[in-house]
C-alpha cells in the first residue's frame, strides 16, 4: 500500500503553505516572489497527495 508516501506528500504541502502565507507577507519583493511560489507548490502538494491518499490508483487506471 502507497498510503504512508502520499500522506507524506500531504504534509510537506501542509509545512509548505504554513510556512509561505507569512513569509509572503513579510518578506521583501524579491524572496516574497520565492514565498508565494512555495504556496502554490504546497498547495499541489497536499490536494495531489490528499488524491493519491484516497484512490491510490487514480493516475494509473
């Protein structure tokens, strides 16, 4: 079962938009630009590995 690899995605995104919402508010324009990114990343990160999470075999079949 690949379950345990995809909730690990869902974390990395979960640590991903918990640590870039404040930094993209924070920082100055050029690593704002890095933090808002990492958002979006997390963002993919946790609603592909909440997919995979519950139909493992969603890409395959």
């Amino acid at each position: 079962m690949k379950a345990p690899q995809y909730l690990l995605l869902v974390f990395t995104g979960l640590a991903a938009i918990y640590w870039g919402l404040p930094a993209a508010h924070s920082y100055t324009p050029p690593r704002s630009l890095f933090a808002s990114l990492l958002v979006l990343l997390g963002v993919i990160m946790l609603l592909t590995g909440a997919l995979l999470t519950v139909l493992p075999d969603f890409f395959y079949e």
